[in-house]
C-alpha cells in the first residue's frame, strides 16, 4: 500500500496436483519425483512461481513440457499420463470440460491470494466493489 494505492485481497486459490486419471490412489512423494509434468512457462504470474517453487522444494524431475496456455496444459493432461500443478478455482472451471482429476499427494502445496490494486480516491466511488464482486463472482463458488 501507499500514499496513493490501496490492496485489497479478493481470494485465495490452492494449488492442485491433476491428472487425466480418477483413480484415488495417494501419490507418495518417491511417486511425483519420478512423475512426468506439464507446467505453464512465464515469471510473472504468481501461480507459475509456485508451481517452480514446488518442484524446487520437493526435487521433482524436470518438467516433461512446458506450455503458456493453461488450455493447452489441461488438454495435454487429460489426454495423457502427464501431471500438473494448477489453481483449485481454475480446477473448478475446468474439470467436466477436460476430464480432469485432482490427485492427493504427500506434498504440501501452497495458497495463492489474490489482490485488486487500485487507487485510493476510487474507494468514494461504487466501482471499485462493483469490480471487486464481478471478479470474486468469476471464481468464488
């Protein structure tokens, strides 16, 4: 925050281990460090450096493709035995379009919260909680 900017955080979004398989077997640790992974490819974003810190963290092997389309990630997952790393509310949004599954594992992963920036004089206006609920309304289910 400052003299001019004011955060508010809209939600938070955990990530989640997919696969194009339902099967509820756990995956160990020994299993995902061996296990191919598709990871979308940029810096920027606060789900792509968790998803880097994540594979750092547990030594995983690297990442079998990556990609920087998260449509392309998920198609990619659903038709193959490649796994990813993704957020929950995209999960969500994804999972009876794709035929994909989010699969327990041994490792913690992180939650990602999301801001709105914007500045201060706007909080005299309706917009900003306009703009704020239209986005929780995107994800928040």
């Amino acid at each position: 925050e400052t003299s001019s900017l004011t955060s508010k955080k809209i939600f938070a979004m955990d990530i989640v281990l997919v696969s194009g398989s339902d099967e509820k077997k756990k995956i160990t640790l020994a299993e995902l460090q061996q296990a191919d992974l598709v990871s979308l490819n940029g810096t920027g974003d606060l789900f792509v450096y968790y998803s880097h810190e994540i594979q750092r963290n547990y030594t995983l092997k690297p990442r079998r493709l990556l990609t920087s389309s998260l449509e392309s990630m998920v198609s990619l997952i659903a038709s193959s035995h490649l796994m990813g790393f993704i957020p929950d509310k995209l999960f969500a949004l994804y999972k009876d379009k794709f035929r994909i599954y989010v699969r327990d594992s041994e490792i913690k992963t992180p939650v990602v919260n999301i801001y709105m920036t914007y500045r201060k004089e706007m909080e005299q206006e309706e917009m900003p909680g306009s703009i704020l609920e239209s986005i929780r309304g995107l994800f928040v289910t």
